[in-house]
C-alpha cells in the first residue's frame, strides 16, 4: 500500500512548504480541482523540481463527451503526471476512447475511474444512479475493467469485492482516509488504516490529517510506518 498526500491548502506557497517538507519520502502528491485550478502548470513543474521521485496524481475527475474526455487526457498527459482520474458514470465509450488515445506506451500515465465519492451515502447516492454503492462500484469497476483503464478511485468498503471481480493488479485508490481515527469532516464513507489493508487498497489517500498538522512530518513517518 501507497501513501498519496492531498495538496489541498488555500494558497499555492503552503502547499509548496508542504511538499518540501515532505521531500525526503517517496510518496504521491495529489493536485486537485482547486489547487490546479488556481495554480496551473506551475504547481505541476515546482512540485518536480521539489522531489523527481514525487509520483504526481492529477485529481480533476474528467467527465464529458469521449472525444473531449480523451482531448483532455491528451493534454495531461503531456504534462508529465504518473496518473489522473475520469468518472466511470461517464460510460464505457468514453472510457475506452480515453484509453485508446492515450495509447499502449509504458510512458502513459496511469488512469483511474471514479465509482461512487466517498462523500454520498447510500439515500443520496441512489437518487442520482438508482442503486446501492456496492452494485454500481462493482459494475463501474468490471465497465473500467474490460475496457483496459488501470483502476478505481473508490471507498475501503468497496476495494476487495472489486479485485475479486476484476483482478489482484487492478488498482484501488481511496480518498479520504483517516489514518487513526480522525474526524470525517464531509466524508461519509471513511476508513483507518486497518480496514484500507484489510481490503487490499492499493494507494490510501491522506489529506486533512496531515496538511492540518501541527507537524505533517510526523503524521507522515507514522503512517508509513503502519503500512
């Protein structure tokens, strides 16, 4: 298990103090919506120029037609991220075109599709995809699955039924994980470390827990020392 660390502060210079307080591990950093959309390109190039080993995730949940969607991919690629994500609700054509354009090559980011958030219970989740979490992150993952994407962003809930209904090497990354019990916050369905190993997760990420530390180093050393 892997640990990604969530770059999600208010200001791009805190989000750079954290990365260069963090530089010394080998670990994921992840860009999302509002860092990105505030920072661009840069915050991509400086958090290289922090740490080479830094493995980059592009959190931006493509979701569109599939020749836009394969488009955008497209253009991450060319930025030098090691993965980014796309809504698997967004169907199995759009997924298979993303694919398909960014090609067979080993130098490709890795791709992830998003079953259900991890902020929808089960009353709001089945008014909008008019079913429980479980059926819909199962058939999400088998859709990805066929279709050649790498893996899922889904709950700790969900991870081992989807490797058993897809395969071992089919990777699960889930967000919002509370390493020793911490608050939830919005999140409705978290998880501590225990239950992320229990259920085989692959990549566990982090984001309150430590960008809100008084000492995020620490935070950090202990949960690698927990994997």
């Amino acid at each position: 298990m892997e640990l990604c660390v969530a770059l999600d502060h208010e200001e791009f210079s805190k989000n750079i103090a954290l990365a260069k307080e963090l530089r010394e591990f080998d670990i994921w950093m992840k860009v999302g919506f509002r860092s990105f959309l505030r920072d661009g390109r840069a915050i991509i190039d400086e958090l290289k120029s922090i740490n080479p080993n830094f493995k980059l995730f592009l959190d931006l949940k493509l979701y569109d037609i599939p020749n836009t969607m394969a488009d955008a991919a497209q253009e991450i690629a060319k930025m030098g991220v090691d993965m980014f994500n796309i809504h698997a609700s967004s169907g199995k054509k759009a997924m298979q075109t993303v694919m398909e354009r960014l090609g067979e090559g080993d130098d490709r980011p890795l791709v992830l599709a998003v079953t259900a958030l991890t902020s929808f219970d089960e009353d709001s989740f089945k008014e909008i995809y008019g079913d429980s979490i479980d059926a819909k992150a199962a058939q999400f993952a088998k859709e990805a699955y066929r279709v050649g994407v790498d893996g899922v962003v889904c709950s700790a809930f969900e991870s081992r039924d989807i490797k058993l209904s897809t395969n071992d090497s089919f990777l699960t990354l889930t967000p919002g994980i509370r390493p020793f019990g911490e608050s939830s916050d919005d999140q409705k369905r978290v998880a501590d470390l225990n239950l992320a190993k229990e259920q085989s997760v692959d990549i566990i990420v982090v984001g309150r827990p430590i960008y809100k530390a008084d000492k995020p180093r620490e935070v950090v050393e202990r949960i690698l020392s927990n994997l």
